[in-house]
C-alpha cells in the first residue's frame, strides 16, 4: 500500500493509519521508518502500538515537506508476540507531492540595472 502526503512547501501534513484486528487475541507493532528520507517522517504518538481482539489501532505519521523533490521513506510494522500471537509484518510505502509554493512575503526594492 502506498500513503501520500500532499501539500504546499512547507506544511506539515499528518496521516492515520487504521489497522484492524479480526483475530480473537490481542496484536501488537513496532513501526519503523526506513528508506532515503526517513529521516523527514515522524511517529508522533510513538513506534508502538497495541490492537485489542476484534478491534482497531491507529498509527500516526507525519511529515513536513521541506523540499520540492518527492520524498520517499517506507513503514514497517513489525509485529510483537502477545499471548504467543503473532501478526504479519505491514509495509507500506510513504510518498510526498509538492502540490503548489505560497511565498512567506514580498521584497520590493530598486536598483539601477547597469553602471557605466
């Protein structure tokens, strides 16, 4: 699967991600980020999350474009052994599109285009 984060230069955009449990025993994940600009994606609520039996977790991911080249990272969710359960690891590609540049201000000045 593949998540975009799409905006102007220099927002923040924020994506959840839901992750469902259908089983009858609990499911838990570290989320790892890797890739060429894993370092400009972020875990804000934290690299683990726990799923309860017949239920939902969310992850959290976030991201500030700083850049107007398309960033790319992957997320893997590892999953823990709970109860002697254990999941299948998740990945899911990460991809950023500059969609527009909104200026911080205007400079008007003068000057002269040439001197002899």
């Amino acid at each position: 699967s593949s998540i975009e984060f799409t905006g102007p230069l220099h927002a923040t955009i924020v994506k959840q991600l839901r992750l469902r449990n259908p089983s009858s025993s609990a499911l838990a994940y570290t989320a790892v980020l890797v890739g060429r600009d894993a370092g400009d994606f972020s875990l804000p609520k934290g690299s683990t999350v726990s799923i309860p039996a017949m239920r939902q977790g969310f992850v959290t991911v976030e991201f500030t474009i700083r850049f107007l080249r398309p960033a790319e990272a992957v997320l893997l969710l590892i999953s823990n052994k709970v109860d002697g359960l254990e999941g299948a690891t998740l990945t899911f590609s990460l991809k950023s599109e500059v969609k527009n540049i909104e200026p911080h201000g205007m400079l008007k000045c003068r000057s002269p285009c040439y001197e002899l």
